[in-house]
C-alpha cells in the first residue's frame, strides 16, 4: 500500500506497521564532504499527496512535477503537506536514495488547533517519549531517514520543556536507527513559548537548535543575517553548515525575490559558510504554462547549480546502471521494443539521473529525450551539426566513486556496458564512453589468469595522486559494433581487446510507435590488477563527442545518435 498521511493523535497513536517494512537503499553518504555547505529542497507542491504520488504505481500525466537532473547537489529531500504527519511516498523516497539523498517527513502543528494538540503531545516527558517512538517506528517502517519538526502555534511553559525532551528523543532514536538518521528543527515557536520567527539563529531557538541536526531558518531573514547566524553556530560549538537558510521559491518576504533568482539568497548563504533550505520548487510547475514547466525548471535548477560549488557523487558502490529513464513518458519501451503505449509518470522508476538535463558544447547538445527510448520513457539524445573542421566534445553525465577493490569476486572483473543507437551512422557522429579514476600509480604484477597491461610507471612522489582515463568507442559507423580507442596522453584504452563484444538489436516492429533505429549494446571486461589501477577510484563518467569535417562547410542536417543505457558491475568472466 501507498503511504498516506497521518491528521490526528488517534491517528498516531494507533498506528502500527502493516505491510513489509520498508528496506533502505540509499547510496552510502560517507564520500559527502564533512564540513561543506548542504543544499536541503522541502518539496511543497499543491498541498502534497498529488494523484501520482498517492498510486503505488504512479499516475497517468506525465507532465506531473518531479525533480530529475537535480538530485546530485541535493543532500536532503523533505516531502512536506500540512497534515500532522506527512510519510513521504515510497516513490520519492526510491529516487532520492538513488542519488545518495536523504529523505525527511514532516511533523507539524499549526495555529490554535495546534496549540491544543501539542499541550496533549507534551504534557508529560512519558506522552512525549511515547510521540516520538511511534515517529521513528513509521520512519523505520517506510525506509526514510528522519523528521524536519515544524511547532507553528504558542505554547505553555510545560509544554516547552517536554519539547525539548521530545527533540532530543527524536534525534537520539533518528541517530540509533541509521547512521543518516536526521531531525531538523523548523525556526517558528520560540523557548518563551510564543510564535515568533526569527529569521535566524537566536537564544530564543538555539536550545531546540542544539537538541537536533540542524536549524531550518524562516525565509525573512535580510542581507546580513547570514554572517549573523553563522558566528551565531561557531560560538555554541556546532558547525555553521548545521544552519540552513530558508528560501522560499515564491519569493514570499524572501531575500532576493525568490522564483528564477533564488540563485541570489543562495551566495549570500554560501559567503557566510551556511547551508540552505530550498523551500517549494515546485512553483515552477504551479506557476505559469504547465506544458512548458521543464523549460522554466532547467533555467531555474541552470542557476541554482551555477551559484552551487559542492558536487558530492550520486553514486558510491556497484552495480551501477542508467537507462535516463526520468520517471515519466508517453509510452513504456523494454530495451527497444515498445511494452505499452500511454502515458505514464512514476518517479519511482526513475533510474540514475545524469547531472544535466539538456547541455549544448559547440555544436553538439545532448538531452534527456523521449524521442526514441530505450528503457522507461526516454534516453540520452545526442546531436551535432558538422563543421568545416572537426569537432569535439566530452560531457560529464555521473559523479561517482566507486573503488577498485584489492579483492574481486575470484573470476570476475569489472564488466562495462553500454547500448547505443544511431540515425544514418555513415557520417560518423563518433560517441565514446570515458571513466575518470584517480589513485596512486603503481606497477601492476601480472596476472595468474592470463597477460597482464605494459607495466604503468610508480608514481615519483609518495603519495602522489594520478589521474587515468579508460576510454571505450561507442560508434557503429562501420556496423560492427564497438571498438578500443588507441591510447593517447593521459588515455589508457583496455588491453582486452578478446573481452569486448557487441550484440546488435534490430529496429522493434509494432503496432503504433516503433523503434526507428537499431541498438547495439557492447561490453568489456576489466581486471584493475592487470591495468595498475587497484586501489584506485572511479570518480566520474564522460560521454565523448566528435564529428568529421563537413567537406561543403557547416552543414544544415544534424547528425542524430542515442545513449540508452550504462551499467558497470563485477561479473564472471571466462579466464
């Protein structure tokens, strides 16, 4: 069943599991930069619970919001409404751990119907033990990661006290169940009991600040407030990153008008060493044409991550794979052949997202396209339109970090696989997959199983960080599948070429929308050991790009080829 929302303390108090509890798969976090500004994105969109979001299986408009090439600067996600109680719904909760975010419900009170509720809630420390316990059971139970807590109504004295009792409960029960556990507190009720927002950290909220995580800001906070906060932080001994500056995307009373400019609030929170707390943006679907709000959300999210320097890796383990599904299409296609043709939205299917939406280097642009996909509702559209000379481009689709372990599988090595499709393929619009590892060099000892690489040279200075680049050619010019790029400076082509293969997948023929192009999928297979590469870290993917010389000029007609899917895992391999 779906999660729903709790509205009441019966509610909450009568609520016990139902179902198979929920495991958690997020990414492990441990690669994110201790220390460095977070990017938290409090989803508030049409009162939460939209119809997608309600159906275990998703909905039916596949124009529906949802956030795609945006995950990898986004830290933690809280899925919020005004209920009592909001459970995130497993789908966002499925995305989100998938780029290595975490995932928050909300717990709020709200006005005099509030106030009542919480002198009941906190009437005692017992009452309150037996609130939180019942939060973090519904926590466990549904596989997210902790509570932002949101108290906007006054309160007695009594009540405060067992308050705070009830946050440091929270955060030692949130911290107990998963390392990722968090508890934010929301900046509204002060310690005098009154409801008043300060729009900073303060010594009427930094008790309730001090009991949690972290400290969600109220969004009417001015231009210096931000150095206020922070020196605020540092003197109570907590990191100024556990201080996140709201910024509401409607722009209400917001520092920098909010809407496309949020970029604005955001460096004056990163000068100050702040995290920050994107609060609605969803407005970008809720506000203006609704069929072009993709136009509208790669322009705002284009500013949010020019202003945002922190990239931490969406991804840290294997196996890892993509098919650019984003979670919604006009019809569901099964590795090139057509399953079912209607539209869909499910954001629980989204596979790995790359970090751009659509991106134009010279004249190559690469998109998310639904255009012809090969797995899910869209693939990765590359086009370029030839030149008087040749051209060139890489893209960077992933940040990862996945280590080259010391000790593989015996008899398996790391398998790298990728399908690709291509439109008119005699004029070479070449594609090349590119994986950027660093490491320490070292000279590899041969293999037992078979030849090892020419030997690498050690590094000259102890300790010394290299760089490689494992280059695999994706084109089919030729029709034969996928070759080994010839090495060059700072560019190791495999030296397997008898562990590369490639199987080519005739256009699908069916009723209605069939596949135009023929996919051809080919795979190698790598032994770290044999390369030098053991110990060393897979740090991110790049798609390469080139196109002949147009003979006649710049040329009119782009050439058209499509990325369908990545995967890269430990599998056996016959040794």
């Amino acid at each position: 069943m779906p999660a729903a929302y709790l509205t009441g303390l019966p509610e909450l108090y009568d609520w016990t599991p139902s179902g198979t509890a929920r495991v958690r798969s997020h990414q492990d976090q441990s690669d994110r930069a201790v220390g460095t500004p977070k990017l938290l994105v409090c989803h508030d969109l049409a009162g939460g619970y939209t119809k997608g979001d309600l159906e275990e299986e998703g909905g039916s408009d596949a124009n529906n919001y949802l956030i795609s090439h945006a995950w990898h600067t986004i830290d933690t996600f809280v899925y919020f409404s005004h209920r009592l109680v909001t459970i995130p719904p497993l789908g966002w909760i499925a995305a989100a751990h998938l780029h290595g975010t975490k995932v928050l419900g909300t717990f709020i009170t709200e006005w005099a119907e509030g106030g009542a509720l919480c002198e009941q809630l906190f009437a005692s420390p017992e009452a309150a033990e037996t609130a939180a316990g019942q939060l973090s059971r519904i926590a466990v139970h549904h596989g997210f990661d902790g509570w932002l807590l949101n108290i906007e109504n006054t309160l007695s004295e009594a009540a405060i006290t067992n308050l705070l009792h009830f946050i440091r409960v929270m955060t030692e029960q949130a911290h107990g169940m998963d390392p990722s556990g968090t508890i934010l507190w929301y900046d509204a009720v002060t310690m005098e009991g009154k409801l008043e927002w300060q729009d900073t950290l303060s010594p009427l909220n930094a008790p309730f600040f001090q009991a949690c995580d972290g400290l969600f800001v109220n969004y009417s906070w001015k231009a210096e407030t931000p150095a206020q906060a922070a020196a605020a932080a540092l003197a109570s001994g907590r990191p100024e990153t556990d201080v996140y500056m709201g910024i509401d995307v409607y722009g209400r009373n917001t520092y920098g008008g909010g809407g496309m400019d949020c970029d604005v609030a955001i460096k004056a929170a990163l000068a100050a060493g702040l995290s920050v707390a994107l609060f609605a943006p969803g407005w970008v679907w809720e506000h203006g044409d609704r069929d072009r709000w993709r136009d509208r959300d790669q322009e705002f999210w284009d500013r949010i991550l020019a202003a945002w320097p922190h990239r931490p890796p969406t991804a840290t383990s294997l196996p890892f794979s993509s098919c650019f599904n984003p979670g919604h299409g006009s019809d569901w296609w099964h590795q090139g052949a057509l399953a079912w043709q209607r539209p869909w939205w499910s954001i629980g299917r989204q596979s790995q997202q790359p970090i751009f939406f659509k991106r134009t280097i010279g004249p190559f642009t690469a998109e998310i396209s639904d255009k012809q996909p090969w797995s899910g509702g869209a693939s990765l559209r590359i086009t370029g339109l030839p030149q008087h000379d040749e051209q060139k481009a890489s893209f960077e689709l992933f940040r990862v970090a996945f280590p080259l372990q010391e000790a593989v599988p015996e008899r398996s090595a790391w398998q790298i696989r990728a399908v690709t499709g291509h439109l008119d393929a005699s004029r070479c619009l070449k594609l090349s997959l590119a994986l950027h590892l660093k490491g320490k060099a070292v000279t590899p000892a041969l293999d037992s199983h078979g030849p090892s690489a020419p030997a690498q040279p050690a590094a000259t200075e102890s300790g010394m960080d290299h760089t490689k680049v494992l280059v695999y050619d994706l084109s089919c010019c030729s029709g034969t599948g996928a070759e080994e790029t010839p090495p060059s400076e700072n560019v190791m082509a495999p030296d397997h070429p008898s562990s590369s293969q490639a199987i080519r997948h005739e256009p699908a023929a069916q009723a209605g929308r069939a596949s135009m192009i023929p996919w051809i999928s080919g795979s190698w297979h790598v032994q770290p050991s044999a390369l030098g590469i053991t110990g060393w870290t897979m740090t991110s993917v790049w798609l390469n790009c080139s196109m002949l010389a147009e003979p006649s000029g710049s040329s009119k007609e782009a050439l058209t080829s499509y990325l369908g899917e990545i995967a890269i895992k430990y599998a056996p391999v016959a040794i």
